[in-house]
C-alpha cells in the first residue's frame, strides 16, 4: 500500500489531520463499510475528475463542492473549512449522507464529527473523533447507525477503495 505523506499536510492544507484517521488511512486506505459507509482519503489521483490532487484535492472535492452546496442553504448551522472551526469532509455513503470532522480548536485528536442526513434533513453532532464514529456504526452502538451502513450479510465488512497512489473506482 502506498504510504500518505501525512508530514505535508500542514504545509500545504494548513491542517494535521487527527490521528485515528491518519492511522485508520495508513493501515486500511480508503474503505467502504457495509457497502455503504465510504471513508475516503488523499490520493494522487483526483477523486472529482480535476487535476488539482494530494491533500488539496482532498479538501477541495470533500469540502469546497459538498459543503459549499450546503452552505447555500441558509439554515447550515456550521461555517466551512477552511474558515476557523469550519466543516472538512471526510466521507459519504450512498444515501449521500455526508460525514465531516468539525475543525474546532487546535487539537485535530479532538475534533468531534459532525454528519448531514440527507434523507432525514437533519445534522448530528456526534463528541467522539473519527475512530469512535467508525466502530459505533459497525457495531451499532452510534444512534444513527442503521442509516450510516445498516449491516447486510451479504456484503463484507468493508472493501479497499484505494490509496495513497490511487483511488479505485467502485
């Protein structure tokens, strides 16, 4: 699996990006949970089809396109990344459900995750990070789990969508 260089981010983001996903990222790369939950991650390839990549590709095809069309809405209760405690994406599912870390003080470890329900027109605010999030959906325990990624015998529990060198298509 090709390596993130998560040393850059700072530099060329302006953020660390929290240490469960870094790990999660580096051991997993980017996922989809229950066929549903896809946990996405910076690639060398363009996720929307652009030629911008790496960590800026990443925050412009997860934030600046997503949350920028929510934020059109005038009852969007959170500014954007990168404005200071603004939302940055980090994952979908195919309820086109959106999963963001709510960027919130100076320790990314601690920023909580903040999700927009489509179908139920609703945000969540969930105090845990990312790692806390994930495994509260896969084993239910997280409120909105069923509509995050119901369980399905018939899928696995996640499948590789990529890395680092590339993001494959589902």
């Amino acid at each position: 699996m090709a390596e993130v260089p998560w040393s850059s981010s700072s530099a060329e983001v302006g953020i660390v990006f929290p240490s469960d996903y870094r790990e999660f990222v580096d051991r997993y790369g980017s996922v989809r949970i229950n066929g549903e939950l896809s946990v996405w991650m910076p690639s060398l390839r363009s996720r929307d089809g652009g030629s911008v990549v790496g960590f800026p590709g990443f925050v412009r095809a997860t934030t600046h396109g997503i949350a920028a069309d929510l934020a059109a809405d005038e009852d969007m209760p959170y500014p954007v990344f990168p404005d200071p405690g603004g939302l940055l994406g980090w994952g979908s599912n195919i309820n086109a459900d959106h999963y963001f870390w709510l960027t919130e003080g100076g320790d990314p470890d601690s920023w909580p995750i903040v999700s927009w329900y489509r179908s139920l027109n609703e945000w969540d605010y969930f105090e845990g990070g990312f790692s806390d999030f994930v495994a509260g959906v896969v084993d239910g325990t997280y409120r909105y789990a069923e509509e995050v990624a119901p369980a399905d015998p018939d899928e696995p529990l996640w499948v590789s969508q990529g890395d680092w060198a590339g993001v494959r298509p589902l």
